[in-house]
C-alpha cells in the first residue's frame, strides 16, 4: 500500500474511531453520563443535552485532521490523536481507578485509541512528516485540556 494512503487511512480513522468511542459511552453499553458525574461531581447538574453538544463539537474537530492539508496535516493528525490519547488516560482509566467502576468509553479508548495514536505518531516520524520533537510538542499541548479538567476543582 502506498504511504500516502496509509496516511490518508489514519487520517480518517481519528473520526471513525471518535465515533465509535461516543457509540459506546453514549449509546452501547452507555452510562457514560451517571458514571461521570460520579467521577466528577463537580458537573453533576449538567443535563445530557451538555454531552450530546460536547460530543457534537468535538467530532466536528476530529473532522479536521481529514480535511487538513498540505503541511499541517501530519500535525493536526498528531495534535487531535494526543487529544483523543489523553482523553483515555485522564479521562477513563484515572477516572475507572479511582471510581473503582468500570467506564463507559474505555474499551475503545484502549482498543481504537492507542494504536491509532502509536500508528499516528509513528507514521509521521518514520516518514519525516514531522521531527521527534515537534511530535513530542503535539503530544505535550494536546494534553493541556486533559489535565486542567483533572486539576479543576469548581
């Protein structure tokens, strides 16, 4: 296969994958909404129509890294693969230890997200779309989000 569609592929696959990963908090098996609000009960009040906007906006942004071109798609794919990457770790696994509870989302999280951040970064690297350190630039600011919400404490 040649490495542009490999790339095209990962390209896609961040919405699939986000897709996917929404299908299974929200809707299969769900509980996606109760077991966060036991995780963060800070946002206890939110009424589902809040997740069902977030969740909107951020599968807007995940469309993104397809439509992305020239230069900046190897790093809007690194950037929004970081995102989904950092979601999963302080989202979902910090929130399943310490809820001690299983959380929605988290099977593809593990399933979809990490190989597809892995295949991301790897990809871009081997094929000098972007250097380690710019790539270690896209993983540290994607992760800015992730942790301010972990940290919030209002």
């Amino acid at each position: 296969m040649p490495p542009e569609t490999i790339f095209e592929l990962l390209r896609w696959a961040v919405p699939v994958c986000f897709g996917l990963h929404v299908i299974e908090e929200l809707f299969w098996p769900g509980g996606f909404i109760e077991w966060y609000h036991v995780y963060r009960p800070r946002v206890a009040a939110e009424p589902p129509s809040h997740y069902y906007k977030a969740n909107a906006i951020y599968f807007a942004s995940t469309l993104l890294v397809p439509i992305a071109r020239n230069a900046t798609a190897p790093y809007v794919l690194l950037f929004v693969s970081g995102i989904l990457l950092n979601n999963l770790i302080f989202t979902h696994i910090l929130g399943a230890i310490k809820t001690k509870r299983h959380s929605p989302g988290i099977v593809t999280g593990i399933l979809l997200y990490v190989p597809l951040a892995a295949m991301s970064y790897g990809y871009v690297i081997y094929h000098g779309l972007a250097g380690p350190p710019a790539a270690l630039v896209c993983l540290v600011f994607s992760s800015i989000g992730e942790i301010y919400f972990a940290m919030k404490k209002v």
